[in-house]
C-alpha cells in the first residue's frame, strides 16, 4: 500500500511539473498602463487644460479597456465625467485617436455606421497610449472646451509622460 501510495505521488509530481514547464509558454505578458503613470498622466492632462484656462476631466483605461484612473476639475459638468470615459475606450478599442476616428465616420461611407455603437464616442479628445509599438491603454479627456482643445490636453500629456510616443 505504501509503495502504491509513494507511486501515485511521485508520478502525480512529475505530471505537475511537466505541466508547469509547459504552462509559461501558453501565458501571455504584456505591458499595461500602471496607476502612478495613470495618475501622471491625469495630472499632466489637466495641467494642460488649466495652462489655457482651462477646465476638465481626464480618464486613462488600460488595454482591456478597464477605468485606471480619473480625475475631474471643480465645476465640470457631470456629462463629461463619462464622455472622457468614453473617449478614452473609444481610442483603446479602435487603436485611433477619436477625433480622427470621428472625421472619417464624417466622411467615409464604410465608416459612418461606428456612429451606430453605443459604447463608442466619436468626439475629439481620446488617444491610444503607445509603449513599445504597443497600445497598452488609452487617455480621453472632455469639457475642456471642444474636441481640438480636449485632444491637445490629452497629447500633451502624453508627451510629458511618454515622450516616445508619436501621434
């Protein structure tokens, strides 16, 4: 009985460990947008906005396009708590600047039924965060006072923050 026991946990073993050398091969790492560079990110973001005057609301997801971070001036309208949320997604899921991506829905006929997605915005003021060639989450900022104003928050930011990337 002992030797049959002793058997069973030694080749239990050695399966578990056949099945750990295989499981790293079959994981998938990538880089994501941590908290800290969500938070630089925001604050560099409204700092932005306020060195025109400015106010607004800045949101960062990560690649699954989950919410990191928000941060939201005094006074803003609460609509645009969820827009930059919105914008922020938008860029994620598309890989596109919003205001780009909301210019050729203007102006393509195969790209006007985006417009149809609820859980797309397609306003100025959202852009995919760049790390490696890779997008590893995305910035939208709104209330700022437009889509060219919302984008240049949010461009400046990232190139405070992530001076490589090139949008």
């Amino acid at each position: 009985m002992r030797t049959n026991l002793s058997s069973s946990l030694l080749i239990s073993l050695a399966m578990s460990s056949t099945l750990a050398v295989a499981a790293p091969n079959q994981v998938v790492q990538r880089n994501d947008v941590s908290l800290a560079m969500a938070n630089d990110l925001l604050d560099a973001a409204l700092a932005a906005c306020h060195a025109d005057g400015r106010t607004g609301v800045a949101a960062i997801v990560d690649r699954g396009g989950n919410l990191v971070a928000l941060q939201r001036d005094d006074n803003v309208g609460p609509h645009n708590t969820l827009a930059a949320q919105r914008k922020a997604y938008t860029a994620l899921s598309t890989k596109t600047p919003t205001r780009l991506l909301a210019e050729r829905a203007r102006n393509t006929p195969d790209a006007e039924n985006l417009n149809t997605l609820d859980e797309l915005l397609l306003l100025g003021g959202g852009v995919p965060l760049l790390f490696e060639g890779q997008v590893i989450g995305a910035i939208g900022v709104a209330g700022a006072g437009g889509a060219a104003i919302d984008e240049g928050c949010a461009i400046n930011a990232i190139n405070k923050v992530l001076p490589a990337v090139k949008n």
